[in-house]
C-alpha cells in the first residue's frame, strides 16, 4: 500500500515537473522568437542614435565661420565663396558719401526778432525805473524831517538801489551795481535807452554766435536763413558773425563810431548795457541740415564689387583686413537658411553609412567581431565617449591657448585617444580593437582643422594600445602598454613637428611632455574604469579571469568541500581546455575559467551526482526517471544563478548555460520508456538539457572535454589506444547529434582538440611498473603506507560492480558500450 501511494506521489510529481518545463520551453521559444524579430530593429535603432549623437558634436555652426574673426585675427581656415554675390565697396562708397554731404552745406538760423525781444524789455525796465524815479523824487519834498537828515542824492540812490532786482527781472539780464548807478546818475535816460537800441539791432542784424557753434576748422560755407522770414544766403568766410564772448571791443569800436558826440561815461554806460543784454541769436539748425543730407544721400548708390563662386575670401594663416571680414559678412548675408540643416543631414548620413558599413564589413570579415546588440551598445558607448572627452580638450586647449598659445596648440597630442580601443580589445578580442581604433581616430580627427595628419598619430596611438593589450593577464600589462604608448607617442609627434618646421624647442619639448602624459594617463584611466565597465556591462576582462581560476575563489572552496568529485572533475577538464584553446586559437583563460565553474550548480544536490556519491546510496533508485532528469538538467540553472551571484561575468554564464548543449540523458531516457505502459508516450524533449548549444568555441570546448573527461572514468584498461578511441567516438556523437552546429570548430579543430584531450588523458591515466612483493615480512611497526595492498581480486583501472551500476544508471554504460555522460 505504501508502495502505491509513494508511486502515486512521484507520478504527480512527475505530472507538475513536465508541466512546469513545457510551460517553461514555451515561454522560452516565445521571448526567443521575439527577441530575434526585434534584435535587427536595435540595432538600427543604436546605429540612428549613435550616429545622430556624432553628428550633433561634429556639425559645424552655419555662421559661426562667418562671424567670429575680427581686424587683425590670424585666419585659421580657408574661407571659399559658396556662390557668386556682389560686396559692397565701403571705402568707394564711404568717399563717395563723404563728397555728397560735403556739398550740403552746414544750416544756421539768424533770428531776427531777437533784437526787438531785447530792446522791448529794455524799453519796460527803464520806464518801471523812471516812474519809481519820479514817486521818489517827490517824497523829500513832502518830508522835510527825512531830508534834513540824509542828502537828497545819497537817500534818492538807495532807495533805488533797493529796486535793482526788480528791474534786472524785468530787463532779463543781470546788471551788476556799478552800471546801475551810472543808470540812476543818468536818470534811467531815453537818450541813452536809443543809442542802447541802435547798437542792439546793428549787432543782432549782424549775427552773434556762441564761440563753439562755428565747427574748427570753419566750414567752407554755410546757409543761413534768417528768421521768420526764411531768407536763404550763402555765406563763405569770413563770417560776419560776432562772438557773444568777445563782443564788448566791437561794440566799444561801433559806439565811438555813432556816439562820438556822447560822454565817455555815456559811451561806458551804453557798452556795458548791450555786453549785458546781447545773447547769441544765430544756431547751427542740425536737424534741418540732416535733412537736407538725407535728402542728397538717396541719389547715392553703393559701390559694389563681385566674388566669385569658389574664390577665396581668405586664406589660412592670412591677417585679416575689413575688406576680408566684408566679404565673410556678404557671403553670410547670402548663405541659405536651409544650409545649416542640409550640413546637418549631410554628416548624418555619411556617419551612419559609415557607422553601419564598418559594422557590416566587421561582422563579416572578421569571425569574433560581435553583434549582440548589449556588445554594440559597449562600442557606441565607447565611441560616443571618446568623441566627447577629445571634445572637451579641444575646447579646454582653445581656452588655454589665449593664456599660454604653446600649451593650448599642443594640448591635442595629450588626448587618451588609445582609451577606447583598449577597452575594446580587453573586453571583445584584438580584432574588435582594431575596428574600433579606426573608427576612434577618423571621428577624433575629424574635430581637428588638420584631420589628415592628426588621423595618423591618433591611429598609431590606438593601434599601440590594442598590442599592448593583446595578452593583457595582470595590472602590470596594462601600465607597460601605457609606457609603450608614451614612447611611440613620443616617436610621432616629434617626427610630425620635424615635418611643421619652423618650430621652436619650446614648442617641441610641450609637445613631448603632453605625448609622454597621454599615454601614461591612458593605462591609469584604464585601470581605474576597467571594474566600472565589468560591474556594468558584466564582461570579464583576462585580469578578472586570472583571479577567477585562484583555486582560493570561496565559490570554488565550497565545491572543494561540498562536491570534491565534481571539483577533481572540473580541474581535470580545465587542464584539457586550456590546452585544446591554445592550439585551435581560442581565449584558453575563458575556456580555463568556464572549465573550473561548469559544474558549480552541483553545490546545491551533490549527492545526485554519481562522481560525489563515493560508494554511498544512490538517491536516484527511489525517484521516477522524470524526476532524475529534472534533478540532473537543474544544476545548469543553479549553475548559473551561482554564477550571476558571484559575478562571474556573463561570457561564464553563458558557457555554464551552454556546457550540456541539448544533449540527452539516456539512461533515464531508456529507463522511462522501459517502465512506461506505453513507451511511444515518453518525450523525448522531456530528457534534453534545455540548451543553448554551444555559441563559441569555448563553450564548444568545455563541452567536449566534460563528456570525454567523465567517460575516461568507466575505461576498464585506459591505454592511450582506447582512450584514443573513447576520445572519437565522443567527439563524433557530440557531432551526429548537432550540439556544435553553432560554436564555429571545425573538423581539423576538432581534430586537435582530439589530440590534446588523448594527451593529457594519457598523461593522467599512465601505466606504472609493478613494484615486486618484498621477500622478508613486513614487520608491524613499520609504516602503512609502505605495506603492500592486500589481494581482493581488484585490478587497477577496473570499475567495481557498484561502481558500474552507478555509470549505467547515469547513462555512462548502457548495454556494454560506452556513452557520452551527460551529468
């Protein structure tokens, strides 16, 4: 009863197992279909992206080329005419606009009513006067009290003293004290109020002008108008006008002249009052003068002079003058809005057909260059960076050379341009470097005035860099490729200003200096992002890989104690793929490594596993067929979560993955269909590891050697001619059965892989001699291990019946052949 219930449990076990691995493999075929409908449209869409990024640093503003030179600057470009336009002669026409606005002749307005202005309220002061005059004239005679105390003369000029104000309001000028007392002793006199008024209008008729109105040097003519009348007169000097600040001499001249009958003091008197009340009445009228120039300048017509379409406008190293930066501004007037997105849309599509070309002819041409879209989106990163930090030098050297010119001119041969494809060839294999070099400095060089020449050095740097890294095991490689670097730097870039002759030592040795620091800021840069680049991109460079087969790894240490058999296995096939990589070409560090960790799942049920089980119960008797197999398939996908745990890299979980292929466990295959009512219902899918197969030779590798390293064990007499013969036949059934269609080994790398597994197997499995039994007994207190092995009728080499049993259940011995194991 017991027993139909245990069966009973297996069997739905089994049911749910089956069901869970169909759902499995459908869910796995669908992601895989789409993933394969969608790869083609990433990598598209990472070229158009990528290329678009370039294009966005490399294109070159429309008018920036056009505009940012002034007098004087050292032209650094040829500067072509896009198309025939004409260029206005500004000297020509500047002279000409000169000649024009010579013949209009300066406007002045004499304003004639100024005199009237002026001897009307003259004419109110002096009467105000006469009548205060008067009233105070009167006053001492009705107060014979105040006139006893005080002269009438002396009381009569300070009362009107005390009116000065009031008259110098009314007269509109400042008359100081001494002129109006010699008005008060004149008694405010008319005669003296028209002799005032003759001179007045006499000057004002005349002109007065301020001293700076009249420009120096006096202009050849000038128009005045006279106001209000708006009579026009031509005048050339010398001008008649008199300036307000020196006019007292002429006026003393004209009044001797028309008042030689008068006092002196009147004369005085008269001289002081028009110095006081003339102001200047002629102005320059300079709006009506920009009139009358506007009006003349729209008969002129600019001077115009052709370029022509491809003629130079300047050229490089040339100083440039205005009629260089007239021509750069003309042809910017005429440049096309468009120009600047055509440019735009031409880089575009050059750099994606050159993206994309070098990516086809690459995937093509060369066998190990990648294509997963995770792989080209490293490259575009690695491409799209470097293009930017030399961006960001050239930019830094523009600003250092305003302060130092030798170090900012010299600043490009410091570039890390080597950064890149180191990253590359540590990372995706030398040929991959190689790619990426070339595209590195045709990009760098293309961000350089001189691209030719700057394309050279930057291809030779890269190109020193991937050498340096081609075997790249520890930090030290990677510090020596940067002292390399350093040196042909330093080679190049002398030789390169030899060829720049004349130059100064100083030039040279900055030059020198910066080559020496690049390729050491280089190697150190790539030391430091190197782990970045793991941690993100999970890839494996050979110095994560030299300290992954450090047996001392604790993953390896757990399976040392948890799993040894497995452990001694995975050595042993690690022995055989490092030697098998070197001789077919293949990276024996990764195939090392993936060798030691292939079977680490096995750490979680290491008693299912026949080499662990070291004579004890076998575990699998009590289970259905399905149920092993599930138990058996499991250790590849423990393996792999194992592995992404440790951060083993994705190149190790990929071969973890991939170490059984689809392969099939035929023993329980066998088994199932034996105990099965109905064998035609048994799946044979249902005893496949899920796969992938192999995708490279590494994997292809690990492969072979753990089927032949696990069939080696069930050799009865393992002689180099069986194991020979073991060692081929395995190959071969791993061939028939598809599981290296994918991996790209051929049949003579097959063929030396088949050597180098008989060699080192016949190097573990190698006859001794027989050492003969010793003729005196062995006394007892002698050593155990000197004591010959007692007779049990076991014979070296040959499988015990438990053992065997063990092989035949695992599907190692099946009917007296011998299979591929499939553990």
């Amino acid at each position: 009863m017991a027993e139909k219930e245990n069966a009973s449990g297996i069997s739905r076990l089994y049911g749910w197992g089956r069901s869970l691995w169909a759902r499995w493999d459908r869910l796995r075929s669908s992601k895989t279909r789409a993933w394969q409908r969608y790869d083609r449209l990433g990598k598209i869409f990472l070229l158009l992206t990528l290329s678009l990024t370039i294009t966005f640093i490399l294109a070159p503003r429309p008018q920036q080329t056009f505009t940012h030179y002034n007098v004087g600057d050292i032209a650094r470009e040829d500067v072509r005419a896009i198309k025939n336009f004409l260029v206005e002669d500004v000297e020509t026409t500047a002279k000409r606009k000169k000649e024009l606005l010579a013949e209009v002749p300066p406007v002045y307005d004499l304003d004639e009513q100024a005199a009237s202005r002026i001897q009307e309220r003259l004419h109110n002061a002096l009467k105000f006067m006469r009548l205060e005059y008067q009233k105070l004239t009167v006053r001492p005679a009705q107060d014979p009290s105040r006139a006893a105390a005080k002269s009438p003369n002396a009381q009569l000029a300070n009362e009107l003293q005390k009116l000065r104000s009031e008259f110098n309001a009314r007269l509109g000028s400042d008359i100081p004290p001494s002129t109006f007392n010699l008005l008060v002793k004149n008694e405010f006199s008319p005669t003296i109020e028209a002799l005032v008024n003759q001179i007045i209008s006499q000057f004002c008729y005349q002109g007065i002008i301020s001293g700076h109105s009249l420009p120096k040097p006096e202009p050849p003519e000038i128009l005045l108008r006279r106001l209000p009348s708006r009579r026009e007169q031509l005048l050339r000097p010398p001008y008649p006008f008199l300036e307000v600040d020196n006019i007292r001499k002429p006026v003393a001249n004209y009044c001797l002249e028309v008042a030689a009958d008068f006092a002196p003091t009147d004369r005085w008197l008269a001289c002081d009052l028009v110095q006081y009340l003339l102001v200047p009445n002629v102005t320059h009228n300079l709006a009506e003068t920009q009139e009358r120039q506007q009006i003349v300048l729209q008969k002129l017509h600019p001077t115009f002079f052709q370029v022509k379409r491809g003629e130079f406008i300047v050229r490089e190293g040339e100083r440039l003058t205005p009629l260089h930066l007239a021509k750069l501004k003309a042809q910017s007037l005429v440049y096309p809005q468009s120009r600047g997105l055509l440019m735009f849309l031409g880089i575009f599509f050059s750099i994606a057909i050159f993206l994309g070309l070098s990516y086809n002819l690459s995937r093509l041409a060369l066998k190990r260059f990648p294509s997963r879209v995770r792989d080209l989106t490293f490259l575009a990163v690695l491409l799209l960076g470097a293009t930017l930090l030399n961006l960001g030098l050239l930019r830094l050297g523009d600003l250092i050379a305003q302060v130092v010119p030798e170090m900012g001119g010299n600043l490009v041969y410091g570039w890390p341009i080597a950064l890149a494809p180191m990253f590359a060839g540590l990372f995706l294999g030398l040929e991959t470097g190689i790619v990426i070099t070339f595209l590195t400095a045709t990009l760098s060089a293309l961000l350089l005035d001189k691209p030719f020449p700057m394309f050279l050095y930057f291809l030779s740097a890269g190109l020193v860099g991937i050498w340096g890294v081609r075997h790249c095991r520890e930090r030290g490689d990677i510090i020596r490729a940067g002292l390399a670097l350093s040196g042909v730097n330093f080679i190049l870039l002398t030789s390169m200003k030899l060829l720049e002759f004349p130059f100064t030592a100083k030039e040279l040795l900055i030059a020198q200096v910066f080559g020496l620091g690049g390729g050491l800021a280089t190697a150190i840069l790539v030391l430091g992002i190197t782990p970045l680049i793991e941690g993100v991109f999970g890839y494996t460079s050979d110095i994560r890989l030299m300290e992954l087969i450090n047996l001392d790894q604790p993953i390896l240490r757990d399976l040392m104690l948890l799993a040894p058999g497995t452990y001694h296995h995975s050595l042993v096939v690690g022995q055989i793929v490092e030697a098998a990589a070197e001789a077919i070409g293949a990276n024996p560090l990764v195939a090392k490594a993936a060798a030691y960790y292939h079977d680490i799942g096995k750490i979680k049920k290491p008693a299912y596993f026949v080499e662990n089980q070291l004579g004890g119960e076998n575990k699998h008797e009590k289970l259905a067929p399905s149920m092993s197999a599930l138990i058996l398939i499991s250790h590849v996908k423990d393996g792999v979560e194992l592995a992404r745990k440790n951060k083993l890299g994705d190149r190790l979980v990929d071969i973890i993955q991939q170490h059984h292929g689809t392969s099939l466990i035929s023993y329980f295959y066998h088994k199932a269909k034996s105990q099965a009512s109905n064998p035609q219902q048994v799946n044979i899918d249902d005893y496949r590891y899920p796969g992938p197969r192999p995708q490279t030779k590494e994997a292809g590798l690990v492969l072979i050697a753990d089927q032949v390293e696990a069939a080696s064990k069930t050799l009865e007499d393992p002689t180099p001619a069986r194991i020979q013969g073991m060692v081929q036949k395995i190959i071969n059934n791993i061939f028939a059965d598809g599981q290296l269609d994918e991996c790209e080994l051929t049949l003579k790398e097959l063929h030396l892989i088949a050597k180098h597994c008989n060699k080192i197997l016949s190097g573990i499995f190698h006859q001794r001699i027989q050492y003969p039994q010793p003729v005196e007994k062995t006394r007892g207190h002698e050593d155990l291990d000197k004591q010959p092995a007692k007779k049990n009728g076991y014979k070296p080499g040959e499988p015990s019946d438990k053992s065997r049993e063990d092989l035949k259940r695992l599907g190692l011995v099946h009917g007296g052949a011998k299979h591929h194991p499939s553990e």
